[in-house]
C-alpha cells in the first residue's frame, strides 16, 4: 500500500508540470521528491528476471547518478542511503555500478 501511494504522490506530481518541461530545475519545490522517486524505482526494478531491464536499468542508474554527481552529490548520497537501508534486496550489481560513478 506505502508504495502504490507513493507512485501516485509521483504521478501527481509528474501530472502538475508542464508536458513541454521535462527538466526539472533545482529549486522547483518538488525536485528532491523526484529525484528520490526515480531512484527508488531504478533500485526496485533492478530485482527484475528479465535481463534486459536489468540491463536498461543498470545504465539508466549509472546515467543518472552521472548528471546528478555535479549538481547534489551530498542529498543523492543521503538518499540512496535510505532507499538501500529500507530495500535490503537491491541487486549487487546495480550498487556497484552506482557508487563506481559517485567515487
């Protein structure tokens, strides 16, 4: 139930901006609660059968975690923490591949 709440708190969110804007600006009020919803779905969907999500995944993560290392280093380090701490199952993998691009 906590997560179907949360992909609606995102999807409303996502529905509020305009459909033309797709980057989101620093001080936009709802930033961090994307940056943190898009996180959290990557390390959900690395447990995937398929390996091509995986494999999508894992570079999608990477790409991110790529352009956010510049901008908030400090705030995507604190929220990985707590997406990891609260998803004991993320893949090794895809952990790997994240914190080699946050060093």
């Amino acid at each position: 139930m906590d997560k179907l709440s949360k992909s609606l708190e995102v999807l409303r969110l996502l529905s509020t901006t305009k459909s033309e804007t797709l980057i989101i600006n620093g001080n936009n009020k709802n930033y961090f609660k994307l940056i943190k919803a898009s996180v959290e779905t990557l390390f959900t969907t690395c447990d995937e059968n398929d390996y091509d999500v995986r494999l999508t995944v894992e570079e999608n993560l990477n790409e991110f975690v790529k352009n956010l290392k510049e901008v908030v280093l400090t705030r995507s380090q604190v929220e990985s923490h707590r997406i990891i701490k609260h998803n004991p199952n993320i893949e090794p993998n895809a952990l790997k591949g994240y914190f080699y691009y946050l060093t």
